[in-house]
C-alpha cells in the first residue's frame, strides 16, 4: 500500500511538472547591451541599446513584442575620399520576434527572427558635403542568437542580434548589439 502511495504521488508530481512545462507562460524583459563595431582604424563605431518587451513562452517557442532603442557614433575613413566622415545615429521603434529554444533545459540556446519599425535620426559629417540631418522610418527584418539560462523565476539572457534596415536610405545602416537582460515570468 505504501509503494503504491508513493507511485502515485511520484507519478502526480512527474505529470504536474510535465503540464507545467507544456502550458504557456507569459514575462516581461529587459536588456541593455552594446555595440563595438570596427577592428581596423578605417572605420569604428561605437553604440549602445536598451531593449524591453513582453514574451509569450511555450515549451519551445516564444513569441515577443518589444521595444528597441539604439545609439550610435561611427568615425569612417574614406581612401577614395581621402577624408574621415562621421555620424551619430540613433533609432527607436517597436518589434515582433520569435525565439526557438534548440534545448528544454535550464541552459537555453535559441534562434531569434523578425521585424521592426524603427524611425532613425542623426547627423553627419562628411569630408567633401559638410555636414547634414537625417530623419525616416525604416522597416527591418531582425535575426539573432542568444542563451538563456533559469534561477528561479527569472532567466538571465545573453543575445546578439543584427537590426537591417531596409530602408533605401544611405543611413539606414545595420545595429547588431550584444544584449544583457533579464527575463522575468
């Protein structure tokens, strides 16, 4: 009777697991990363980004909505120009991205994919033009890997991720931050 009990009760405990992990659950998140582009003296650039949103996790899939904001300098050397050029771009807009987790284990490797609609905006210098504003509104497809990994009810996450733009703009050059967050269910 006692083995039977305790079979039981393993067999419950097992099964309320298992459908916790099926069942969906939604948090929000929070990231603050960086960018360090350049590893030549040609061309450097420098940024920084903030990310938050909202995820809805399934067992391997999420689905997030979010918000990015991104700043950037970058210090360009021309040798057909034979001058340096200089912008300062930032961009703010909002996103739709899946996540695929490739493991269901407290270590958690995933593949992210999606879009945004950012406005960016800045100045820049260049040798031979001067100097000039820009502003627009740019779609961009999103693509990334990252890992999270679980202590209690918060995942912290690391990401990198590529933002193109698609705008037919010469500023709408591509973000690709590296990410550090904070995930929370």
């Amino acid at each position: 009777m006692k083995s039977l009990v305790l079979a039981s009760g393993l067999a419950l405990v097992a099964a309320t697991g298992a459908v916790a992990q099926k069942l969906p659950h939604s948090g929000a998140y929070v990231g603050t990363g960086f960018e360090a582009f350049g590893a030549t003296n040609e061309q450097r650039a420098w940024g920084f980004s903030l990310q938050g949103g909202y995820v809805r996790q399934y067992r391997r899939l999420g689905v997030r909505l979010g918000a990015s904001y991104f700043a950037r300098s970058q210090d360009v050397y021309s040798f057909a120009q034979q001058g340096r050029s200089f912008y300062q771009r930032s961009a703010v807009g909002l996103n739709v991205e899946l996540t695929y987790d490739v493991t269901t284990t407290r270590f958690r490797p995933y593949i992210i994919g999606g879009w945004g609609l950012y406005r960016t905006w800045g100045r820049s210098f260049e040798s031979p033009y001067g100097s000039r504003s820009f502003d627009f509104v740019s779609p961009a497809m999103i693509g990334g890997l990252g890992f999270r990994y679980r202590i209690k009810g918060v995942e912290l996450f690391v990401e990198g991720r590529i933002h193109a733009m698609t705008s037919s703009s010469d500023q709408a050059s591509p973000f690709a931050p590296v990410t550090f967050g904070l995930k929370f269910d």
